[in-house]
C-alpha cells in the first residue's frame, strides 16, 4: 500500500452457532451365567462394549443428522470447500487435493482426516513399478495413519471412498 492511503480491510462473518450435548450409548444382552463371571464380564465390557461404543461415537461425530437425539456431524456441517471427485487419483492425490481445495477455499489448514479401513488397505499395499512397498510395508511396526503430514483416523463409520471429503479442520467444528 502506498504511503498515506487507505488500507484495504480484512473481514470475517460470524454465525452464532450451537450444538446439544447428546448421549452416546451401546449395550448388548448378557446371560445369567455371564454375569455371574466376573471375568468373563469384564473382558465382555472391555473388549466389546467399549469397541462398539467408539464405533457409535465416530458414527455420530461423522454422520449424525443432527435430529434428536443426534448431534450433527462432520458430514452434515457447511463444507469448508466443496467434494473434490476422485477420479482415477489413488486415495493419497485425491486426499490432498481436498486439503488444498479446503486451505485455498477458506484458509484454514485441515489437521486431520478420516478415512474407511478399504481406502486405508488400499494406501498400505501402495507399491512402485518395482513392487517395493511405498510405505514401511509388512516388516515394520505399525505405524499410526498420517498422510501429507496430518494424522488420521481409520473408522468403518465413514463411508468407503470418502475420506478426501472428510479432511476438516477440528478447530471450526
């Protein structure tokens, strides 16, 4: 800007929004005999319920409709910028072709991304031309999900083949 002219000015819209607190909740039925085992209850709870928890609890983070008793999720919020397609991108190009689509659409850097366990199979056997694994491959140990630097979460809660349009920015939600 020119010495002793006006600046140009920077704006922002704010909505004034709200989400309810909701309940998230699973059970599954237990015989008599399973109540009366203490152990075998507790390993129920531990390695059933609480799996079946989580996967109600991404469901609704992701999807939910937000009608009582659901909240609204990621999916059903105003988009940060609009679907990229996939095309004949692997998951890894269209998954940061969304991430640049968001930053260049409404400035704000997704730091994270969701995608269906499939899309995730298909990102881990990604090989060259000469067959080696892109990846760390079946002799590492399991690495967390990243992609272009942002972690990720693998849930079969979100439907297969849209993950790029779930890349978000968890600040804005």
């Amino acid at each position: 800007v020119a010495e002793g002219t006006a600046k140009p000015e920077s704006a922002l819209a704010y909505a004034q929004a709200t989400d309810p607190v909701v309940k998230i909740a699973t059970w599954i039925p237990a015989t008599t005999e399973a109540l009366e085992d203490i152990p075998a209850l507790e390993s129920m709870i531990d390695a059933r319920l609480r799996t079946f928890l989580a996967l109600a609890e991404d469901d609704q983070l992701l999807n939910g409709n937000g009608t009582a008793p659901n909240m609204r999720g990621i999916l059903n919020r105003l988009a940060l910028a609009a679907a990229v397609a996939r095309g004949s991108d692997s998951p890894v190009d269209a998954m940061f072709k969304q991430i640049s689509a968001i930053y260049t659409n409404s400035f704000v850097q997704p730091d994270g991304w969701v995608m269906n366990p499939a899309n995730w199979l298909t990102v881990q056997l990604l090989k060259n031309a000469q067959g080696n694994y892109i990846g760390a491959g079946p002799w590492a140990a399991p690495q967390p999900p990243m992609l272009w630097g942002l972690p990720g979460a693998i849930t079969p809660a979100i439907t297969a083949n849209t993950a790029p349009t779930s890349a978000v920015d968890r600040k804005s939600v």
